[in-house]
C-alpha cells in the first residue's frame, strides 16, 4: 500500500508542476487528487496535465482523482492610468462606471450590479482586504467611500463586499466554457466557486448531468447561511479560507472552519481545507511553525483533505511541500488527542440499513483489531459512511467503476480499488478481498478484516452483510 496516511492531500498544477515528471514526484510524495484551476492556464495546458496524470494512473494501477476548479464571478476592478495609485486614509474616492482608466480621484468598477447592492456604510474590500473602504456617499451610477486603511492599489484588483448577496450568477460565460471543457476532457470532480446560495448548485449540477461530482467552494457568508440547503445538492465541500476571511473577520475563520467540517462529516460526504496552508514554501524550503500547526489543526478538526494551492502550482518547491505537508498529516494522526476527538466526534447514523451496518463494522473493526475493513460498493456510498466513522484504519473501497474509485480518493481513509471483475464471475467477496488486500500490502496471511457487501451481490443500495474473516 502506498499510503499509509487517511487525511488526503489535493495539489493544485501549474507552471512549476505541470510535467510528467513532476506529477509523478508529487504523486510518489503523496498527493491524492489533482486541480486543475481554470482561473489560469489555457484549455491545452489543462488537457496536458490531465494526460500526464491518466498516464500515471495506467502505469501505477491506482485511481487517480483530478478536480477542474471554475473560477467563478470573480469581481474586480478596472484599471489605472499609471497601473496603480497611491491612497491616503481619510481621502475620499469615487468607484463608477466610467471605463476609462481610473487615477486617484476615482475608480472604474465595471459591475453595476455591485452599486445596487450598496449603500451608505456600507464597506468595500480590495486586493484580499488590504485596501478598505466605507461608503459615505451614492448616486445614481457610482457611489463616493472614505479609505480606512490601506496605501497602493493596482489594476484589476478584486474586490469584496462584505454580507452582501450580489445579484450575479454563480457561472459566468467562462466557467460554462470551461465546465464543458472540462467534461470532455473527463476529470472526476467540478468545484463550483463563489457559491451565494443553493440555486447556484441547482444550475451546475444541471450543467454538469452526472458526468462528475459536485464539489462547492465555501468563500460567501450566504453559503455558509444556507449549507444545510447545499449540502443536500452538493457531493463534496471546499472551505476556501482566502476569500472567505476577507468576508468575515480573520478570527471567525477558526470557529466556521470547525463547525463546516463537522457539518459537512456528517452528512457523508468529503471536506478539503484550502488556501495558504504552506504558503511560505512558495519561497522557503521548509514551512513556517504556524503553517504546521495550520495544517494538523485542519486534521484535528476532521477534515477528509487538505490543499496546496500556489505552493506546487508556481512556487520553488512542489515536492518538499507536499512532503511536510505528508509528514504533518501523519504525525497528527498517531497524537492520542487526534485519535480522541475522532473517537468522541461520531456522527449519528442516517438512518438506513446500510449506514446501521457500516457503524456496525466499524466497532466490530475495533473489538476483532482487525487491520483493514472491505467495502464493495457500486456508487461510493457504502465507504463514504464508513469514511465518515474516522475509522484509525484503512477502507479498501471495491468498485466496478473506475469513475467511482477516482472520485473516492479524495475520501477520509478510502483505498479505492477498480474491480471490474466484480461485475462478471468471480471468486467471491472473501477470496477475492483476500486477493487484493495482499496485492495492495494492505494485509497479510493470518490477519482480520471486517467486509461489508449486498446481497444480492453488485445491487446498488442493498449493503446489508457484514462479516469478519482472516486473511488466507
């Protein structure tokens, strides 16, 4: 077994990551699953990762998940006449709709729906909240606001608006692009960015037709309001912490990243924590104290995954990153507090047969110490249950379909396996985990593992066995 680790990592391709050769590194470091952010980059140069991964995949026989991230309704500004200008706290500034480039005195914002949204007190955040600004002023097609802090602001900076819900859909002209660019290309999963509220999931999950899952982004207020609604139409959450920490204050962030990965655990589905996690590896060959505590504090709160962002995508060392980042996650995860807060942390079951027998072997795991438990599965379902126990051991997740098996890597624990076997004649459900338990050096001769299945065997739906057997 390659991984001996149950929080997943996600890295994020890019310039200084984007070969052959350096997937192959990062993945062989420990990465999981793959982005693919469409805010940069050119269709070819995602299609040419994405060749670069299946071919791993093919020559090292494990699933391989690739996430496509749209890059939303991304506001921001317009542009100055030298490029940048240079504020004063206390002066007052225009934001209109005049295109033409903006100087000290003014800026172009080139959404009126944004004016509609504002008014007096109301408080504007540019480039990530450096640059903060309080309405004091508004007209019919601009409004005037006081700078409160900040010194130099350039071109196209975004901007922010704090508690607000802008009228704007949740998939421009180019996410619709690149959504159906990204299906033909085949990745397994789409995140959705700058959700608001749960029709803007209604419209991608229409979009996108069953041929990925669904993950959502959480950078807006509103969605945090609403995810109860969200996760009901969702199949996996991002807590994308840059652009929601402009959006609420700094020291929330802690509290909603907490709540949101035990919101998101429980209802059964994967949660990754993003945004700089080792943002100094950028630069530096080793990640700051706070970065470390950053990322085990994502694993102590639960999460399935935790990302690297410009950290593999530009940064100067993609492979170290991912290898601290490999050696936080285990290290927490042997910490007798960790193995505590997933033990006192069970979700309640949902309340179906299935779910009953997937907590059923996860204690009977604990009672027999068995080394691995087996679930076979048609849709993911049966072992994202069991992800959703914690369990300190693996779940080698049997699946006919390989598009199930990739999308179940990003999954707490999950060791995903394509068996398309299982759909024709076969052994059996013990002999044959027996067989792949031993290929994958999961297990060995004389050692238990717990196995739930269906019967009838491969109906989607019907996990209704559990056995315990030895390892022959």
């Amino acid at each position: 077994m390659s991984q001996k680790r149950n929080t997943k990592i996600v890295a994020t391709i890019g310039p200084a990551s984007n070969s052959a050769e350096m997937i192959k590194e990062l993945f062989a470091a420990g990465v999981n699953m793959f982005r693919l952010n469409f805010s940069h980059g050119t269709h070819e140069d995602h299609k040419a990762a994405l060749g670069h991964i299946r071919a791993l995949e093919k020559k090292t026989g494990r699933p391989i998940a690739i996430l496509a991230d749209l890059q939303g309704p991304k506001l921001r500004i317009g542009t100055f006449k030298d490029g940048k200008i240079a504020l004063k706290k206390n002066q007052t500034i225009r934001f209109d709709l005049d295109t033409k480039p903006g100087d000290e005195t003014r800026v172009n914002l080139p959404h009126p729906e944004i004016l509609k949204v504002l008014d007096k007190g109301s408080q504007i955040f540019l480039d990530d909240g450096k640059v903060r600004a309080e309405v004091t002023k508004k007209g019919k097609d601009y409004v005037e606001a006081v700078i409160k802090s900040g010194s130099i602001l350039s071109d196209k900076k975004g901007l922010n608006v704090p508690g607000a819900v802008i009228p704007i859909p949740a998939l421009t002209d180019k996410d619709k692009k690149d959504l159906k660019a990204a299906l033909e290309m085949g990745v397994d999963w789409i995140a959705q960015s700058f959700v608001q509220k749960p029709e803007d999931v209604k419209e991608a999950k229409k979009l996108i037709g069953g041929k990925a899952a669904l993950m959502v982004k959480l950078e807006k207020p509103s969605a945090i309001e609403t995810l109860d609604k969200i996760l009901e139409l969702c199949d996996g959450v991002m807590l994308a912490r840059g652009d929601l920490g402009v959006e609420i204050p700094p020291e929330d962030v802690p509290g909603v990243q907490k709540r949101v990965v035990r919101q998101v655990r429980a209802a059964g589905k994967p949660v990754v924590v993003a945004t700089q996690m080792l943002e100094s590896m950028i630069a530096n060959a080793r990640p700051t104290r706070a970065e470390a505590s950053d990322v085990a504090t994502a694993v102590y709160d639960g999460a399935d995954a935790v990302m690297l962002s410009a950290e593999t995508a530009s940064g100067a060392y993609p492979q170290k990153a991912v290898e601290f980042m490999d050696k936080i996650c285990r290290r927490t995860e042997t910490d007798e507090t960790y193995l505590q807060m997933m033990a006192g942390a069970h979700p309640g079951t949902l309340g179906d047969p299935s779910d009953a027998i997937t907590t059923a072997a996860y204690y009977t795991a604990q009672d027999v110490e068995a080394v691995c438990i087996v679930t076979y599965t048609m849709s993911g379902s049966t072992a994202l249950r069991m992800s959703r126990q914690r369990p300190e051991i693996p779940v080698l997740c049997l699946t006919p379909k390989l598009e199930v098996a990739r999308r179940m890597a990003v999954s707490y624990a999950v060791h995903a396996v394509h068996a398309p076997e299982i759909q024709g004649e076969f052994s059996g459900p013990v002999p044959h985990a027996n067989r792949i338990l031993k290929a994958e050096g999961i297990a060995k001769k004389g050692e238990r593992f717990v196995m739930t299945a269906g019967v009838p065997f491969g109906t989607p739906g019907s996990t209704n066995l559990l056995r315990i057997a030895e390892v022959e």
